[in-house]
C-alpha cells in the first residue's frame, strides 16, 4: 500500500519530468493563455486524482498522457461544468503551470510555435492527440496502446495528417 507522502512526492516527480507533456497538450487543446493554464490545472488534478489508480502496468510517461489526454479530451465536452474544489494545494500544481514553456527561444520562434499549434488546433481531437504523441517521439505501438488504435491505423493517421498539416502550413516546415 502506497502512503500519502509516496504519492505526493511521485505526484511531484512526474509534474517536473513531464510538465512539457501538459503545456504541449494544453496548447494543442486552447486558443488562449487563460484557456491553457485552466486546461493545464484541470490536467494537474486528474493526474493527482489518478494517482492511487496507478499500478505500473505501464510507463510513468504513458499514464501521465493518458491523463492528460482524457482530460483535454473531456474537457470542453460540456458547455458548462462545474468545478469542484480539491484539497490539493496551489503549490503542488505550480510546477505543471508555469508559463515559459521554452526558455530561451526568440519571439519569432515562439511565433512559428504558435502558427503551428493553431493548425494542430484545427485538426480533430483523434489527429491532435496523435501529432502530439508523435511530436514527443512515440512509436506508432505507444501511441496505439494510448489511443487503442493498432500500428498501422496509427501510420495511416499520422501520415494522412501530416500531408494536410504540410499542404495547410507548409512554411511551418520550411522554417523548422
């Protein structure tokens, strides 16, 4: 049985190792800052919420997504939800919601960043959510077993959207 000072600090641990997997989802999912770090919370305290649930059958990183996917998956679901408070702390959401996602890049670089998810933004959720996987360097086989899609559903969908991504930005690719 895993004490609650175990699952704080995991909880700590897996916020500052994948804190990029939030702020690449959250960008993916929102149009705006506010959007983004509401997303970015929301996403904080399913993954604390999560936690008890977890039973290493996987990877830290693979349940961490699945999470957070779900979450911004569900998220806008419903026009209106309601939002219930949780004992978790601000302190223990901070580290996922900071707001410099890329230290050190220029503005035109944060620019191109922000050109590129906005076209990522348009495709449908399916898509978004297996870029994103992509993007971070997943094998098709994780990416299925994440999306519970099979390998080659995964290369067909990730090479289709490709194309359109490249025929709607190609100047994204022409920069990067």
């Amino acid at each position: 049985m895993i004490t609650n000072r175990q699952l704080e600090t995991r909880f700590k641990d897996w916020l500052n190792e994948h804190r990029g997997i939030f702020h690449r989802i959250a960008r993916a999912y929102t149009s705006t800052p506010d959007e983004r770090a509401d997303l970015m919370q929301e996403m904080s305290v399913q993954l604390w919420r999560s936690l008890p649930g977890f039973r290493e059958h996987c990877r830290p990183v693979t349940w961490v997504y699945r999470v957070c996917l779900n979450t911004a998956l569900g998220w806008r679901r419903d026009a209106v939800r309601s939002r219930a408070f949780t004992t978790l702390d601000r302190e223990r959401i901070d580290l996922a919601v900071s707001s410099e996602p890329r230290p050190g890049w220029t503005h035109e670089q944060e620019e191109l960043l922000d050109r590129l998810y906005a076209r990522i933004r348009d495709l449908p959720p399916g898509e978004r959510s297996i870029v994103l996987l992509s993007l971070d360097g997943l094998s098709y086989r994780e990416i299925g077993e994440l999306t519970g899609l099979t390998e080659t559903h995964v290369g067909v969908t990730l090479t289709r959207t490709r194309q359109k991504l490249t025929a709607n930005f190609k100047e994204v690719r022409d920069e990067l």
